[in-house]
C-alpha cells in the first residue's frame, strides 16, 4: 500500500495549489529529482512508466502531474496507484477540479492526501500578499502596499508576476511608492487607477490620463467595464452609509478592505446619489450605442469622460450626441 505521505492530489485556486506543491517538495529530503508532466499531453503509457522508475541520481523523485483531470485514459493510471510506489518516489496530482465519483479521486482520498484550494477570500488577501512579499524579500511602505493591493487585487496570479518582478527589481532594498508605480504593469495598469480615480473625483488630468492610456494600447472596452465596476461600489457605498451604517460595517457587508471602503467614503462625499445613477445610466446608454455600433468603445469612452467631469449628465441621458 502507498505511504499516505508519496501520493497527493491538490486541486482548486491555481496559484494557491501551487504554492502548496512547492512547500511540499521543499519539504522533501535532500534534492529531489523533479519530473513535470502534463496529463493532457501525456499518454496513460508513459505517466504508467514514470510512476514505476525509481531515480538513479537522486535521494528523492517526485513525478509532478498538472491537469490530471484530462488524462485520456484514467483507469491504468487508478489501477496503479492502488498498488505499492517506489519507496524513493513522491507523486503529485494536481487538478482545476477532479471528479469526486470518479474511481481515480476515490482511489487518491483513500491511498493518499488530497487538498482542495477554494478562491481566496478577499478580506484573506492582505495577509497572503504579506507573506508572499516577504518570500521575495520585497519590501513595501504601508502606502505601495495599499496601493498594490488596490492595483492588482484580487488576480493571485498577476499578483505573484508582479511581485516576482518588484523582487528582481529591489534587490532587497525598500522600494518607494513611486517606484512602485512606475514599475507596476507593463501594459500601464497602474495608471488606469489613476485615471479612474481622477474620474470619479472630477480632476480635469482625468482626459490626458485616459488619452495617455489609449494612445498607449489600453483596451477601451476593459477601462468601460472597470469604470461601471467602479460606479457601482461607489452607489454601493453611498446607499449604506445613508442607511447610517459605519465604515466598518459597510467594510463588513461588502467584504472589501477597510481602507478601500475609507477611500470610497471619502469620494462619495462629493458626490450625490442621484448623480451615481446618472451615472450608471449614461454608461448604460452608451454600452448600447457601441453595441448597435453608433459609436467605438474609445469615442464612448471620451463622451462619458467629459460628461462627467463637466457635470452634464442628465436622467434622460441624451447628451453629447
């Protein structure tokens, strides 16, 4: 029978199950020899192989297998693993999500250990974004953390490509807010949020900042979508906190960080309900104007830019045609 500690199934969030595969074979004695297969481009015939090869060169083998879950043929594969595994051989399955009535995942919970990873949840995220800086030995004020938790969150894996590359960059040492910046997103992300908080608190640099992100290949129909996103939290906010609930409540009812939600009372107070829906109903209209094709996403994106920074928008929504 296999040892509980040889044979692993992990499945779920991908950049969690990951970080969890590489502590484990950390974990391992000495250095072992890893082997990466991916399920969906290896036959039954030759994962049988490598489960039933001990190392020649190593203390330790693992046989890493990603996408278990589109292996061709499960059932060699199940047979084998309901039999004994070289002593010096640690096997890893990893899955999106593996079929529980499956007699492969029946045969993994009973012969093995098996992980499942949900979505992270938010309120969690600050705190694993801790321990991943601190991993890569990255060093951030209290301010470029917020900043790149607002950025970026809640991608895990964009998260984890940035912070390998913040980590390349530093070298160890402290890095400021504006380096932080300046070195976020590659495909300019990180003025996005700048321009959409330009935007929503009515700065005129809002139109260079949006022309800035086009001329430099932004995706309009991406920057239309996060500034409806962005909208709604704000009426969101403003709803609640009308309804007399504290910031920490709201914080609490919409599962989003205290900070975030202070930033967003903050904007709101400038800002009157009933012009959060003129809002949304301009961005409404002109959604459906791009989609009889009336007008391209970076033309509907200045018309909204400029009604809202000027204060035109109306309930009826017919402007600027």
């Amino acid at each position: 029978m296999n040892r509980l500690d040889q044979l692993y199934l992990f499945s779920g969030e991908p950049i969690l199950r990951r970080r969890a595969i590489r502590r484990l074979i950390a974990s391992l004695p000495g250095e072992p020899q890893v082997t990466q297969l991916d399920a969906e481009e290896t036959s039954p015939r030759d994962l049988l192989q490598a489960l039933q090869t001990a190392p020649l060169f190593a203390e330790q083998a693992v046989i890493w297998v990603k996408n278990i879950e589109k292996l061709s043929d499960p059932e060699p594969v199940t047979r084998r693993l309901a039999q004994p595994l070289p002593s010096l051989i640690t096997v890893i399955f990893e899955a999106e999500k593996l079929d529980k009535r499956e007699r492969l995942y029946k045969t993994l919970a009973r012969r093995g250990q098996v992980q499942e990873f949900p979505p992270l949840e938010r309120h969690k995220l600050p705190g694993l974004v801790k321990q991943m800086l601190a991993e890569r030995g990255v060093q951030l004020s209290p301010e470029g953390f917020r900043y790149l938790l607002e950025a970026v969150s809640p991608d895990l894996g964009r998260l984890e490509h940035e912070i390998v590359k913040l980590a390349l960059y530093s070298e160890g040492r402290p890095l400021s807010l504006a380096e932080l910046e300046g070195l976020l997103f590659a495909d300019k992300g990180g003025n996005v949020f700048q321009f959409i908080d330009a935007l929503l608190e009515r700065r005129p640099e809002a139109l260079s900042r949006l022309q800035a992100l086009l001329d430099g290949g932004e995706d309009p129909n991406k920057l239309f979508f996060l500034i409806v996103g962005q909208v709604r939290a704000l009426l969101t906010v403003s709803s609640l906190a009308a309804g007399g609930l504290s910031g920490q409540e709201i914080a609490t009812q919409t599962r989003q960080f205290s900070w975030l939600i202070r930033k967003r009372l903050q904007q709101v107070k400038k800002l009157s309900q009933r012009e959060l829906i003129n809002w949304l109903l301009l961005l409404q209209a002109e959604d459906a104007r791009i989609k009889r094709g009336e007008r391209d996403p970076a033309e509907a994106l200045l018309v909204i830019a400029l009604a809202m920074l000027l204060g035109t928008v109306r309930s009826d929504t017919d402007l600027l045609c």
